[in-house]
C-alpha cells in the first residue's frame, strides 16, 4: 500500500518515501520483528518467552547489555536501580509547581528532560562512564517521577521508594500506597504490572525510538533525546493509542453500545474516525503481543465480582472488526494497545496515566537504541532529503 518513488529533484537521486514505510534507517541487533508471521523476539529470543521466565529488570538488562543476566549480574542491576530512585533535589519542588490538571506525559517529558540540568555529569555522549550513570539514572528514577506526577495529579501526598521492594512494587507502592490491594490481588497486579513493562520494552523503529535516534544522532545527550521520545509516544497514533481506545470504549457505551453503528462511522471516511487499537505499521496479521495482553485481561477481570462492561464492549468489538472484510482487507487486526487500557484500569490507574505506563516499559528500548547507534562507527547524522514542491524564484515586489 506504500508508494516508494526515486525520483531525480533538485536534490539529485532522492527517494520520496512519506512515513519511512520502506526505508531502513539503521543495522540494528535489538529486536527482529516479521511481521507477516506475528514474530516479535528480543535479542533473539521470542516474546514469548520473555514474558513467560523473565522479570522487566532482566529485560532491561538483555535489551541493554546484549545478553541476559547472570543472577549476582541481575542483583547487582537492581541494587543500583534501587539505591539511585529517589528524585533529584529541586525536581520534586519542580513537578509540584506544575499545573495539576496538567496530562502527565507533558509532565513526564519535561521533567526528563531536565534531568539533564540536574546532573550535569552524564551528559556527555562521548564518555561511557557518564552514559552509564545517564542510563542507570533514568531507568532508577521514571517510576518515582512517574508516580509523583501521578500523586500531584489527585492531590495526595508523594511516597518515597522503599529500597526493600523490587522494581514493580516499588512503582505501585509510590504509585497507590496504602490503596494497593494486598495478598493474591496485589501480587497479580505487581506480575501483570511487570509482563506489561516487557511486552513494551522494545519494537525496533517504531516512532518514539526513531525519534530517540533522530535526536541523538546530532550527539545530545541521552536525557534529551529520551524526553524527544515520550512526546513521540504521547501521540494518539502511536502510545497514546492506549488511552484513546478506553475514551472509545467509554463514547460507544455512552451510544448505547451500539457497535455497528461506531463500526459504521469508522468506515464512513469522511468521518475520520479509526477503530483505535487496531492497525499497525508492521504487522499485518496478530500482534502476538496483543494475545499475551488479552490472556492477561481475562485473567484480571475474570476475577472481578461483576464483569467489565468495558472489557465485554472491547471483546464484542474485537469479533465484529474481524469478521469485517474492511479490515481483513487492510489486514488490520488488534494491536498492542487494544486490551491494555481494561487492564490499567482495573488496577485503578486513571485513563491519562495510561501512557506514562507505555513510557515506562519502552525507556530500556530506547536506552538500548541510543547507545547502539552511538556505538556504530556507520551512523551519521539524520538529516533526511525532500523533494521541493513550491513556486520557481519569484521577483521581489517593489515597496513604495
Ligand atoms: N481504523 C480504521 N481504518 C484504519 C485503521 C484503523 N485503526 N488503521 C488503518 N486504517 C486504514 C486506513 O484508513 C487505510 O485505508 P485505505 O488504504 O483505504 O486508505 C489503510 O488502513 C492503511 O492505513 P495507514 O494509515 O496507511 O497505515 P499506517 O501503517 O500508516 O498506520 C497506524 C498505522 C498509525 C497504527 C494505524 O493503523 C492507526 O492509526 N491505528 C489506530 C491507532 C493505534 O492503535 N495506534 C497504535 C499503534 S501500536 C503502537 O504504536 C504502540
């Protein structure tokens, strides 16, 4: 469906290739994904897998390193993320003057963003101990921003990170502290919390981490270039979706849940209207992280007392959007973000955190990208070409 021109324009042999739908940018070792088969593995080994025997710590780790940790390597990883959560001084003064009713990932963006004039001594691209110390900081400190910005958001006090806690239960505690259901219920929600943060971890160069990349190939520094791609994923093409399709779920219940007539309106084009959720760039048959999420969303919701009105809307939706040859002929099917907003929001996070949680999950991809493009002796500066459409040299009007 992607139109791919070479064309010969002002600026010589040039390629017009709107969204980059056929060009690589880059060799990359991180993640393979085909996406006519539903394949998605990191470093090599399926998603799958991942999500069945491994934590988000060992996935940052294999993201990041290259290869999974070693149990003392694994340790030492968390102890440093853990003695590194607590938020830079100034910083939480910084997020309480913000504007509560303000959306978080706005917030998010900036604050990592000025985790760069914090610390001032992991800026520098080119000394791998100061982007060591960038990355530890950034994956050690987005949850207890994150769960700042949160806490500002309903006006309650903020929670300190416990060290005693691991990574994930750590970010619920500051998230919801005494509100956190305990026993059997919490330790569900610390495992969905944690198979979520992997399944987002990394998806090569999807839009936020070829922004990361785009940044950082003019050698900024990684705390710049990761708050470039928070506001990347902000968008509601790509990780707002998440939030976007709870919103849809919420307008069709208040249509009276009439799906055919929202299916209607999504296929009347000058309505321009999506199925939210559903498409991808790359696949073009199940997202396999899709089938993980909505086995979790079952296992979450089949537990509540009265089932999910939302959650009921989402699988009818889901049914009907297949067996409509609209989308089979444009093979779209649902993605990533279809299932996951039910799942958020039984655990109690409000729809705009949505995306905060995504962001969260996706930092050790972006981490990882950053530092492999900096360390391929091939990368040069993204500086893509255009083919200029405008008028000829005009003559200037005289002034009177
Ligand atoms: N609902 C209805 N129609 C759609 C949808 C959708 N969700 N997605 C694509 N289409 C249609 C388009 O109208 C187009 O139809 P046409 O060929 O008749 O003109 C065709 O399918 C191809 O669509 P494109 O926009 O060219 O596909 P592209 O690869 O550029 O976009 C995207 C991919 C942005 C994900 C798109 O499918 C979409 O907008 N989906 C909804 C938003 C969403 O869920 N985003 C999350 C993506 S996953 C992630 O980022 C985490």
């Amino acid at each position: 469906a992607f139109e791919v021109k070479t064309l010969l324009g002002t600026a010589g042999m040039v390629t017009l290739d709107p969204g980059f739908g056929n060009t690589a940018s880059c060799k990359s070792e991180i993640t393979y994904i085909d996406g006519a088969a539903g394949i998605l593995r990191y470093r090599g080994y399926p998603i799958q897998d991942l999500a069945q025997g491994s934590s988000f710590l060992e996935v940052c780790y294999l993201l990041i390193k290259g290869r999974l940790p070693e149990a003392a390597e694994l340790k030492e990883f968390a102890d440093e993320l853990r003695s590194n959560a607590e938020l830079p001084e100034g910083m939480a003064d910084m997020l309480d003057a913000f504007p509560r009713n303000a959306h978080p990932m706005t917030l998010l963006a900036s604050a990592v963003n000025t985790l760069s004039a914090f610390y001032a001594d992991s800026v520098n691209p080119q000394d791998p101990a100061q982007v060591d110390l960038a990355t530890t900081r950034l994956l050690a400190k987005l949850p207890t921003i994150a769960a700042r910005i949160y806490r500002n958001s309903i006006g309650e006090a903020p929670i300190a990170p416990d060290p005693s806690l691991d990574y994930v239960e750590n970010f619920l505690n500051m998230t919801f502290g005494s509100a956190k259901p305990e026993g059997e219920v919490g330790e569900l929600f610390a495992k969905a919390m944690d198979l979520l943060l992997i399944l987002h971890a990394d998806h090569e160069q999807n839009c936020s981490t070829a922004t990361v990349r785009v940044v950082g190939s003019s050698q900024a520094d990684l705390y710049g270039s990761v708050s470039a791609g928070i506001n990347a994923l902000f968008g509601p093409l790509h990780g707002g979706a998440n939030q976007a399709v709870l919103e849809m779920l919420e307008q069709i219940r208040e249509m009276g849940g009439d799906l055919d007539a929202f299916l209607a309106q999504v296929k009347d084009r000058e309505s321009k209207t999506r199925l939210m959720g559903f498409g991808h760039r790359v696949y073009k048959n199940f997202d396999p992280r899709s089938r993980e999420i909505k086995g979790l969303a079952r296992q979450i919701l089949d537990r509540q007392e009265r089932p999910d009105e939302l959650f009921e809307l989402a699988l009818k939706l889901e049914d009907k959007a297949l067996a409509d040859s609209y989308f089979t002929e444009r093979k779209l099917y649902p993605n990533v973000d279809f299932f996951t907003g039910v799942i958020y929001r039984a655990m109690g996070f409000p729809t705009s955190m949505f995306t905060v949680l995504f962001a969260i999950g996706r930092l050790p991809g972006w981490i990882a990208h950053w530092r492999e493009q900096l360390a391929d002796p091939a990368t040069r500066i993204s500086r893509p070409r255009q083919l200029y459409i405008g008028p000829g040299e005009r003559s200037y009007p005289g002034r009177a």
